[in-house]
C-alpha cells in the first residue's frame, strides 16, 4: 500500500487555499498549510496537518533541516519567495503548480531555480468557474476603496475572496 501524498499549499487560508484544503483532505493527502499566525487555527479547521511557523522557518529551512520531510506535491498560491522556497520542499519525481503568474504577465514554462532537484516539474495553472464550489469572501469595498483592497490582499492577511462592487446597480 503506497503512503498517502503529501502536500504543501502555500497561502492556505487563501482562496484557492480554503478550497484546495479540502479536496486534498478528501484522497488522504497529508497537508502542510502555511498562513499568517492569525489563520493558524483556521487553516487547521480546513484539514492542515501541519502548519509550520513561518517567523521561524521558511519551508526551505525546513526542507534543509529535515530532508525526510519533502512533500509530494506544492500548490503554490502565494508566488515570490513563497514559491522560490517551496521548490526545495519537493521531493525527487515531485511536482509543483502554482496559480500565481509572472510578474511581466508573459506565460513560459514554469522551471524550478537551478539548486532545486532536476527531477521535479512544474506547471501554472488558471482556474475557470464553474458554480460548482462555494467561494468565501473576506471582505467587500467600494471600486473607490480599490487601494485598500489590493493593499489588504497583499499583505497576505486576507482569507478568502475581496469583492470590489464596480456598480452599486
């Protein structure tokens, strides 16, 4: 019988986060969910396993510290460093996909940085709705709120969806 996956998801308490949680709980992965210290206990509710405590370790710390670790899988749903250090969570043969695009918007192949394993792949992936999932939303702004809102959801303290009302119609 072969080990259930395990699986990073990079800003779990996210919106693809609180929905990806879930399906992983459901074919037995086992997850490692980061989030900001005030999501811990949210992002435990989604099904986490772990949570490392990222003011102390980034996950390539981690990876480094304890290479028996090294996930299956990473959903990266933070991009930047987020996902330049989960790179070295992947274990040989592994895999990466991430929902963040480049910053310059110009779609390639997704490489791993040089000093990760050669094995492991990786892949951008969009998402398309479908209706069939239930999305949260952390908060709604006006469009004249829009500053605020991207500031907020840049911080990385946001769980779920911003909604931006264009038309009070």
């Amino acid at each position: 019988m072969q080990p259930p996956p395990r699986i990073v998801i990079t800003g779990a308490s996210g919106s693809v986060g609180v929905l990806a949680m879930p399906l992983a709980r459901v074919i037995g992965a086992y997850i490692v969910g980061t989030c900001g210290t005030s999501n811990v206990d949210f992002v435990r509710d989604l099904g986490a396993d772990e949570i490392p405590d990222s003011k102390q370790n980034n996950s390539r710390t981690l990876a480094e510290k304890d290479p028996s670790r090294n996930l299956d899988f990473v959903l990266d749903c933070r991009g930047g460093s987020s996902l330049e250090q989960a790179w070295h969570e992947i274990e040989d043969g592994g895999q990466g996909l991430t929902i963040v695009p480049p910053a310059d918007m110009h779609w390639v192949v997704l490489h791993p940085p040089e000093d990760a394993s050669k094995t492991i792949s990786g892949k951008f992936f969009v998402m398309h709705p479908s209706g069939k999932v239930k999305a949260r939303v952390d908060s709604v702004c006006q469009l004249d709120e829009h500053r605020q809102a991207f500031e907020r959801w840049g911080s990385g303290r946001t769980r779920s969806n911003i909604i931006l009302i264009i038309d009070d119609e």
